[in-house]
C-alpha cells in the first residue's frame, strides 16, 4: 500500500519527541510569571534536575534546555544581573574561567572542532531570558551544520540532556 504510515520511502525521518516540551511552550522569551527566573531558581534545585554541571563561587555553568547543539553550554553569575557591564569583576572572573573550562571540557568529552561563544545582552539581540547574564558555549564539529536547521528550523541532537550533564559534570575538574 503506497503512502502508508510505516511503509519505506525516500525519506529518512527524524523523530526527536523530546522537542515539543519547547514547542507547548510560550518560547517567545517572556518567562511565566509564577516561574520567576530560571536561573535564579536553578542553583536551588538538585544539580541533576537543574542540569547544572559545575558550580563555581560566583558563578555556575549549566546545560541549555533547548540547546543548539548537544553540550551546549550556559555560564551564569548567581547574582540576578542582566547586563555584562553591570557584573562585578569577581563574576566576570570566574565566568571566564568557567567558560575556559568548560571548552576544555567539551573538547575532551565530546571532541568537538570548535566552539560558538557569545553573549546575547537584552531581547532586542536575541536574549531568550534578557533579565539574567548567561554566556553560551556551544561546541561545534566540522560536520554539525547541514540543511536541515535551515530549511526545516530543526536541530537533531543524538544525546539526551540527562546523559550529557553526567558525561560533562564526570569530566569536569574537581
């Protein structure tokens, strides 16, 4: 029966289920009010629930939720900050160093081939949550762009975000 569900074509499909946690909801970088912050509540959560990998003084690292790639990477001050120049210098410290370390990391880990890293400061230039400083880390392999971000706007990530927070948290430093 051709055009079945289930019968073979030319198309090679992609399931990736976990997305529609995103897709239901309201994406558009306006957090719900009862929720707060995310950032500022995920320091309080268990690490594996937070999906924190690393906490500094000032600052922690943990994974994005709807990430670019897999490993990709947020390096938040603890202080409820939304600007870069608003940061003390001790936060600014330690965010680069977490960041630094965590390319290490990603590279041993993962091997990735190189990495994206930015600041999107307010909503205007791309801040999903303009009210917190996060810096992104996301590592990139020489193979990971293809057509299918651009035509489709979807990401296949192969690793799960539970799995890549124990695999980075295990080989971060002590």
């Amino acid at each position: 029966m051709d055009g079945a569900v289930g019968v073979p074509d030319a198309y090679q499909r992609l399931w990736v289920p976990h997305r529609m946690a995103y897709i239901q909801t309201n994406h558009t970088g306006d957090e719900p009010e009862d929720e707060g912050c995310p950032f500022c509540r995920a320091p309080s959560l268990p690490d594996d629930e937070a999906l924190i990998v690393a906490r500094g003084e000032h600052a922690f690292v943990l994974l994005n939720l709807f990430p670019y790639n897999s490993g990709h990477l947020l390096v938040c001050p603890y202080r409820h900050v939304p600007l870069y120049d608003e940061a003390t210098d001790d936060e600014v410290r330690e965010i680069a160093a977490l960041t630094q370390t965590a390319m290490r990391v990603l590279r041993a880990d993962s091997r990735c081939d190189g990495f994206n890293i930015g600041l999107n400061q307010g909503r205007v230039a791309g801040a999903g949550v303009a009210d917190h400083l996060h810096q992104h880390v996301v590592p990139r392999w020489a193979s990971d762009a293809n057509f299918f971000p651009i035509i489709a706007e979807t990401k296949a990530l192969p690793v799960l975000l539970g799995d890549t927070r124990a695999s980075l948290a295990a080989a971060w430093p002590r």
